[in-house]
C-alpha cells in the first residue's frame, strides 16, 4: 500500500491557492489582535486532493506566530459550546 503524505500551508500575502503533489499553500488574510481561524481539514482535503482526510500527523508553527491553542475536534463547536478556556475573550472597547 502506498502512503501519500499531504500538507497545507496557510499563507498570509499569497493571492491564489496553489496546489501541488505534496503541498497546497492558501491565502490567509488577518485582522489585527487575536485572530480565530477554523480548518475543516475533510473538506480541505477532499478540495484539493480528492481524497478523504485521514489524521494529522504533525502541526507546524513557525517562531513568528504568536498562538493561545491549537486543538483538534470532531465538528464546529458554537462559541457558547466551548469549554471558558477555549474561548477568546476580546478586549472591550469603551465608547
């Protein structure tokens, strides 16, 4: 049995989504402060190589990114569904 291993790279100044044998790079577009980004990694997988998602075997962050948590789950939980210490707070603005 052969084994393909794919990747993704989200890139944060890429125009286009390119993607090639062994790697697939996506725009990224980011606001200021604390950013929430979501990955269903199925239909990501299926998008761009046609094959069903698997597992994850590693994440790679570069030094650059400042990150609060990287976590993996079944579906997309609503914000009221999620555990406190997975939610992002945000400053409030005083008017």
């Amino acid at each position: 049995m052969d084994l393909l291993e794919y990747g993704s790279h989200l890139v944060k100044g890429e125009a286009v989504t390119r993607v090639k044998p062994f790697i697939c790079t996506m725009p990224l577009r980011l606001e200021d402060g604390w950013n929430n980004i979501q990955l269903n990694l199925t239909d990501l997988t299926r998008r761009a190589y046609g094959t069903n998602y698997v597992e994850t075997l590693r994440v790679q962050v570069h030094a650059n990114c400042r990150l609060r948590r990287i976590y993996f789950s079944d579906r997309l939980y609503s914000e009221e569904e999620l555990p406190p210490e997975f939610k992002l707070y945000l400053p409030i603005q005083k008017v």
